[in-house]
C-alpha cells in the first residue's frame, strides 16, 4: 500500500507545487503576500474559507467525538456556524476599510495605543498557532498509523511539504491551492462515506446496534453533556470570530458583496462537513468499538479499507490539513512580520524585504509548531484551549468594539483592560475550576472592565484629544 500512496501523493503535491510556484512568480507584491492582492474570486473565497475552517480537527478530533458521543460532533458544526453569522455584519466595513491583519481592525477602533496593540498582537497569534499544531498532530496520527513510521518523523515531513505552498507568494499561493484542496476534499467526504456504510452494512443497522442515546436524533446532539456544550457555546461558538485567518479572507475578497457570501456559504458547508465527522465517528465504532484513543479512529479506519481507498482518502486528508496548515502559517507570519517586526523592531524595512522576512519567520513558526505537537499530541485540545483564551482576550472588544466604535461609550483604556481582565478572568476560574465553563467568567469580566474603565478615563481621553 505504501508505495501506491506515495506516488498518488507525490504525483498531486508536484502538481500543485508547480501551481505554487507559478502562482508566486505572477504575484510577488506585499499585497498579494498579506491579503492575495485583494483580488480574490468569489469561488475562491469559499474554497479558501471552507478549507480553513477544516482541517485536523474535523478529520481526527471530531471524527473521535463523534466515535465517543455520536452526533455531538454535528454540534459543534451547528455551533461554530452560527458563530460565523456576525461577520455577515462586520463583512462590508472591514473589506473597505483596507486592513491587512485583526489588530489593523482593532487599533482603528481603539487607537494605536502600544500597550493596547502588543495585547492584541499576542491574543491574535493564540488560534493560528494553535491551529497549527492541531493540523501537525492530525496528520501524524493518521499517517503513522497507515505507514508505520514514528509520529515524529511523519510530522516533520508534512511540515517541510507545507512551506512550499507558502512561502511562494503567501495568501494568494495558500488560497488558490486552498481552492484547489477544496475540491478534493469534497470527492473525498463522498467516497469514505459510501465506502464506511458498506463495510458496516448500513446506516440502519449502525444504529440499531449503536448505543441510542448518541445516534438517536435529536438526543444524539447532546450526547456530550451540558457542561461541554456549554464550553462549546462560549469557548468554540464565537472562537472564529478571534481567528485572524476569517479576517484576512475578507479583507483579500474581490468585493465586499462577495465576502459575505463566502461567510455563508461557509457555514453552511461546516456544519455538513461536522455531519460527515458524526457519520463516520459512528460508523467507525460500530466496526471497531473497543479503541482506547478514539482520535485514532481514522487512521484505523483507514488500515481496513482496500488500496485504492486508501490512496485516495489519504489525498483527502493531505489537502484538508495541508490547507489549514498553511493557511494558518501565512496568518501567524503576517502578525509577526508587519504588526511586530515592521511595527517596533526595524519600521525602515521596505516592503521587497518584508516579503524575505515572512518567507524567514515562516520557517521559524514551523519549527516551533513542530516541537510542541511532538511533545502534546492532542488535535482537539489544542483547537479548544486556543479558542477558549483568544475568546477571553478578543471576542469583547471585537463585538462591542464593532457596536461602539466612533462614540464615547469605548476608548483606548477600556480596551486594554478589556484583553487583560478577559485573560485573568479565564486564567482564575480555569486554574480553582468552576461549574460553568472558565471563558464565561473571563468574557464577563472583560465587559465590566471594557465599559467601567473607558467610562473612568473619558475625560482624560477627551483632554489628550483636545492637546491633539
């Protein structure tokens, strides 16, 4: 099976490889590196946003969800679906408003305080680092349980793939093969599903001896239980609404019109894509009920399926966790590029350099992201922990930055309390635990802290602006 595989998967990362490079020799702009030149098509767009919001945790996490707690997976799709809905909103302003990263958004609402800024530049890097590792520790449990090699070995060859899809020409190069990933993902889905229920016989009788209180609908939905639901609803539901990679999207969209349809149609394909993790997670228990990691779900899945499968499902799996791979590279460069190193450490850098600089720190951020998923690997953990302290730090002054902007109701001040109360909110009730999920506390004492300390400091504000 190995060598079929490998060549399958060489003959399709040539392919795009060359694509990438072709790619990055037509767009060679900081433009096209930071946000795709602000051309990207409308079917692009989906593509890129579906591909990003895939990935690891949908193929290995959620698939092991659902082999434990059954549709629960589909709810975490609902979840994370409608938490999407409030960038049909912000859709319009942030694509005109020229923005190339998250705290290019929030330092036009707050100002461009330094300590607010350094605040922010650090809870925006939380979800695409942590999304980074998740796609690495995915794709090493699967593919080591195909090929046999060590987690290890199979991570750090993934990750020396996936730089020849960014460092070319940054989100214009990620997003077209992103598209392109898309596509594969989608013929993929289809065939493993057809392919599952016949090896269990049907969808019928997978449920039948399925345990009812997780495969029957609607029940199955909360087979998890309240209290990880509850965490779903404040840590992971507006957890997209701090990932900086939904923003640059927008921002790299041809049209404002056309960013909002992306966000919908990305929902929408989401939540099916959960659906196809509960289906298979099902399935896969009823073949094999007796898994002591049910992350490892897919990879055993993919051990009984016949050589042609396999090669064809492992493409699947390469252009889903390739892209959000990538994808999130791009995004946790730019950060550091333009917002750290542009912004405070070299401001003279021209911007041919900055584009050498990303391609430098690219490398660095992977080599990081490599080590910590060698030393934790665990692909859901790493998605919820990121989403549940970018939620603390950022979902407030997002929000109600965006409600509030332009009046007296917010300023400078309110906003760094803001981060900083959301941070030690979260931090405290995580530490002692609580009954309720530890982001509820951070995200309530980031709202006391945003409103009471922007209405405390108004009048110094209005003095500093009256010296202006």
């Amino acid at each position: 099976m190995l060598l079929p595989l490998v060549i399958a998967l060489g003959v399709m990362l040539s392919g795009l490889f060359v694509f990438s490079l072709i790619m990055g020799k037509r767009h060679q702009s900081l433009d096209d590196w930071n946000v795709g030149g602000r051309s990207l098509p409308i079917y692009v767009q989906i593509g890129t946003q579906f591909a990003t919001v895939m990935g690891g945790a949908v193929i290995v996490g959620l698939v092991g969800t659902a082999y434990t707690y059954g549709w629960a997976s589909l709810t975490y799709g609902i979840l994370t679906a409608i938490g999407l809905i409030p960038f049909i909103f912000m859709a319009k302003w942030l694509r005109n408003s020229e923005f190339e990263s998250l705290p290019d958004a929030l330092s036009a609402i707050f100002g461009k305080n330094k300590i607010f800024m350094i605040l922010v530049i650090i809870a925006t890097l939380i979800v695409p680092f942590g999304w980074m590792i998740t796609q690495l520790v995915g794709f090493g449990k699967i593919f080591s349980e195909i090929t046999g090699f060590e987690q290890s070995t199979v991570v750090i060859i993934f990750a020396l793939i996936s730089l020849a899809f960014v460092l070319p020409a940054g989100m214009t190069t990620v997003a077209w093969t992103d598209f392109i990933f898309g596509c594969f993902m989608i013929v993929g889905a289809i065939i493993a599903v057809i392919v599952a229920l016949q090896m269990g016989g049907s969808w019928s009788e997978i449920v039948t001896n399925s345990e009812p209180q997780y495969t029957k609908m609607p029940n199955g939905l909360f087979g998890i239980g309240g209290t990880m639901i509850l965490f779903w609803i404040f840590g992971v539901m507006p957890g997209n609404l701090t990932n900086q990679q939904i923003f640059q999207r927008i921002y790299a969209a041809d049209n404002a019109k056309n960013a909002r349809i992306s966000i919908i149609a990305t929902a929408i394909l989401f939540a099916f894509a959960t659906a196809w993790s509960s289906v298979m997670g099902i399935t896969i228990r009823h073949l094999n009920p007796g898994m002591s990691n049910p992350e490892n779900a897919t990879g055993w899945f993919l051990t009984q399926t016949p050589v042609w499968f396999t090669v064809i499902f492992s493409t699947f799996i390469v252009a889903t966790i390739m892209s959000t791979l990538s994808s999130a590279i791009q995004s946790v460069v730019v950060t550091l590029t333009k917002d750290i190193y542009v912004s405070y450490i070299h401001p003279e850098t021209t911007r041919s350099q900055q584009v050498f600089v990303s391609r430098l720190i690219a490398v660095i951020v992977l080599i990081i992201a490599v080590s910590l998923s060698i030393l934790v690997p665990q692909a859901l953990g790493w998605i919820v922990a990121s989403f549940a302290y970018s939620v603390s730090a950022l979902i407030v002054p997002i929000i109600f930055g965006f409600i509030f902007k332009g009046t007296r109701w917010i300023n400078t001040y309110g906003g760094i309390s803001s981060i900083v109360g959301g941070i030690v909110g979260s931090g405290i009730a995580h530490s002692i635990g609580t009954s309720l999920p530890y982001v509820f506390y951070g995200i309530c004492l980031s709202i006391i802290c945003l409103f009471t300390i922007s209405y405390l400091t108004k009048k110094k504000v209005e003095v500093v602006q009256n010296e202006i």
